[in-house]
C-alpha cells in the first residue's frame, strides 16, 4: 500500500501582491454603485471590518494577514518535505482558464509532462494579478519549471474510468499557456520563500465556478449585473465521492501521494448575502467545525445551492479531499488552522493530514 499524505491550503491571489494592494477587491467593489451606501459606510460594519480597514483602506492589516499566511505555507510545506512525495496532486478550480466556451467538464485530469511557466506574464484576469507588481519582486520574463508526471496522470485516468468516474483528461493546455492560477500559487506559495520546488505536480480542475464560469468569466462583476447563469458545477457529494476513489487507486499504487486542496473559503466577490463586502464567516466556521471533527457526512449533505449562496464555489476543491481522508480512515486533521479577515476577500484555512 503507498501512503498518502493530505493539504488543504489557499491559492489567494492578491497574496502574491504587495501589502498595498492586497485589499484591491474589496475598494473595487465599494465603487459599485449598485451596493446600498449604507452597505459600503465603515461605520455600519462589524467590528473586525472596521479594525482591518482601519484609516489606511486595509493596507496596515495586510502585513498581519500576510503573516499569518506565511506561517500557514510554512506548516504545510514542512509536511510536504518530511514525506517526500513521488507527486503532488492538486485540486484546484478552473477559473475561465481552460474550462471555456468550447469545452466545460465538470473536472479533469491533467497528465502534463514538465511545463515552462512564466506567472506574471501568463497571469489571466481571475487571478487578479496581470500587470500587478508582485511581493518577490520577480520580473514578468520570470521562468519556473513546474515538473510533471504524465505517468501517474495516465495510470489515475485509466482507473478512475474502469471505476465509473468518467474523467476527461489532457495532456496539454487548451487556452492557458501555463497553469490555471489555482495549481501554480500553491507552488509559488509552498515555495514562498524561494528555496525550490521540486516536486511533480498532477491538477486535477474542477469546474468550481459553474453557473458564472462563463457568463461571468468565473471573476467579478457589478451588483446590478445580472446575466444568463451557466449549467451548475459538480455536487459536492460527488465530489466526495471521487476523492474517495482517487485514494483508493492512488493507496493501491506505488507512489507515495500528496493529496492537495487549493482554494480560500467563502469568497466576498460572489456572496450577495453580505452585498459582497465580506466571506459569509458563519458557513465557513460551520463547515471548519465537521472538518476538526472529522464529520465528513456532514460535508457529504451540503446542498450545491448551499455552497453558491455562502460563496464557497471554490470550497469544491476541498470536498475531494475529504472523501479521501476519510476513505483511508484519517477523516480528522493531524493540524488545522482557520484565519479569518473581512476586508482580505476570503477566510483561509490551512490543515494537514499526515501518516
């Protein structure tokens, strides 16, 4: 039996930005003429809105924020290192990169051999970053190697289709010219510090953003904005269900795995319910409540709809690797951790489950 190993981290965009802009969807989205003033004045905001926003629109708050994710990448790039994966595979939505208007799978495997990227030339408009100076400093000509194994990526395809999980795969890029924004920031965050990485990478995108995948480009939009929605995205149950079955083939293998989620939680850009200014934070801490307590048939129950109002679109990503921990029989986390904010776009949470 090989071992598997289990992430959840974030792929937040504007954390590959500076301090100064890392509150940029939340001042674009207070310019929305279509959101009630009362709605956008400070002052009838909960508390901790206000603290982060402060006097200087977020931008002081960002380094604490920031920090707290760094010691979240930090934690879960030391898993990765003491179990030395032979692969990482990571889920990941699909934010109107590949998944466009001539073809749209619900998820797919990604056999890619090594890919050239290069992050900030390549940067696509949902992952908020085009033409944005980032933390590094890195140049956009900047080039890193994201290795493949196209291998494992076969071998998972071919078992999950003899299992009854019509799974598209591809083994190249149809639109993107790297990787979707969900898969290389866990790479670039995993190596935030700039010391390597060197381990395969096999995406597996879902079709997290469903209904607006199209229709809006899987980004922003004004309040007012009202458009023909898209087919939905994948249950969550589903969802479930296949991370389930990847473990089983994956354990069965000779591989060591690491089985990666990529994705903030409730996003504000899409969650009407709070006029989208701030993650819907109660959803998310009920849902982190069964992850602690490893409950995952309380995940298995949550309804799409669900999961759509709270503007968890990208939670999809973490389902699957719920399914899989609890398949090999660790449903609870080795390490957790919950970081909340109001004014940075998404709560993150990061967790660990290690042999």
């Amino acid at each position: 039996m090989a071992e598997l190993l289990g992430i959840g981290l974030s792929h937040y965009p504007p954390f590959s930005g500076t301090d100064d802009d890392m509150a940029g969807i939340l001042r674009r989205t207070l310019q929305d003429p279509a959101i009630p003033e009362r709605e956008k004045d400070p002052a009838n905001w909960p508390e901790l809105m206000r603290r982060e926003w402060g006097s200087d629109e977020g931008r002081a708050s960002a380094a604490e924020h920031r920090a707290a994710l760094i010691k979240g990448f930090e934690r879960t790039r030391q898993a990765l290192d003491d179990f030395e994966p032979d692969v990482v595979l990571v889920w990941g939505d699909d934010q109107y990169e590949n998944f466009r208007d001539d073809i749209i799978p619900p998820y797919a495997v990604l056999a890619y051999d090594d890919v050239d990227v290069r992050p900030w030339a390549h940067a696509a408009e949902s992952s908020d970053m085009a033409g944005r100076a980032n933390i590094w400093g890195e140049a956009a000509d900047t080039t890193i190697t994201v290795k493949g194994r196209p291998d494992i990526g076969r071998h998972l395809a071919t078992h999950l289709l003899e299992r009854g999980v019509d799974v598209p795969y591809a083994y190249r890029q149809l639109h993107h010219p790297g990787l979707p924004h969900a898969f290389l920031n866990a790479v670039l965050y995993l190596d935030y510090h700039r010391v390597g990485f060197e381990y395969p990478v096999l995406p597996f995108p879902i079709n997290c953003y469903g209904r607006r995948v199209v229709s809006y480009q899987g980004f922003m939009s004004r309040f007012d904005d009202v458009r023909e929605l898209d087919p939905p995205s994948p249950r969550p149950s589903r969802m479930v269900d296949i991370g389930g079955t990847v473990a089983e083939i994956l354990a069965e293998s000779p591989w060591r795995v690491a089985l990666v989620a990529s994705s903030s939680w409730s996003h504000a850009f899409i969650c009407d319910k709070t006029w989208r200014l701030r993650p819907d934070t109660p959803s998310d801490r009920a849902l982190y409540d069964h992850l602690v307590a490893g409950d995952v048939d309380a995940w298995r129950l949550v309804p799409l709809d669900d999961v759509e109002a709270a503007g968890q679109q990208e939670l999809l990503n973490w389902f699957p690797l719920l399914g899989a921990m609890d398949r090999i029989g660790r449903p609870v986390p080795t390490w957790s951790e919950f970081t909340e904010t109001d004014v940075f776009n998404s709560n993150k949470v990061f967790a660990t489950y290690e042999p």
